[in-house]
C-alpha cells in the first residue's frame, strides 16, 4: 500500500514538476517495485509459491525472443505493426478486466 500510494504522489510530483524529474523517477520506480512486490507476494500466498517466478521468467523470455526478432530484421516496426501491437494489447487489457471484475 506504501508502495502504490507513494508512488501516486511521486507520479503527480513528476508530472507537474518536471524540473524535479531526475530526483523523483528513481523514487517512483523504488516505491513502484515495493508497490508489485507486494502484489506479486500476495498472489504468491494466494495461488502457489512458484507463479512469480514462472511470471517472470515467462516475461523475460517474450523480451528477448523479440528483442532477438528485432536486431535480426525478422520484424520491423512499422506503423501498421505498432498499430497491431496496440490493439492485441488492449485487447489483452480489456480480457483481463472484465475477468477481474466477472472474478
């Protein structure tokens, strides 16, 4: 809660206060990683103790498989595949809020 709270406030610091940013960004990515700490230890708790780092290695992987794609030219970033991109992301978001909220 400190975590998510304090990293709020920073946010707002950051964003009215840009002069401010080279202080305050490394203080909100401290106060954000408590913040998904904590989330991640609560599912942790709540499910099974392996899911984090199944999580993140999951993540992990995806970052460099496509890290890997981009360097080689196999994928190039283009308009119409950033604009692909976009939408399955959001269409990702969107499932996943109406299963936290159908949950």
């Amino acid at each position: 809660i400190i975590g998510s709270i304090g990293g709020f406030i920073v946010a707002l610091v950051t964003i009215f206060k840009k002069q401010w940013s080279a202080t305050t960004v490394p203080i909100y990515a401290i106060l954000e990683g408590l913040a998904l700490g904590g989330i991640s230890k609560m599912y942790a708790n709540a499910f099974e103790p392996g899911i984090v780092p199944q999580a993140i290695m999951l993540t992990l992987g995806i970052l460099f498989s496509l890290l890997f794609a981009y360097k080689t030219k196999i994928i190039k970033a283009t308009e119409n595949f950033k604009l692909g991109v976009f939408a399955a992301t959001a269409g990702i978001g969107v499932v996943y809020l109406i299963s936290f909220l159908m949950s």
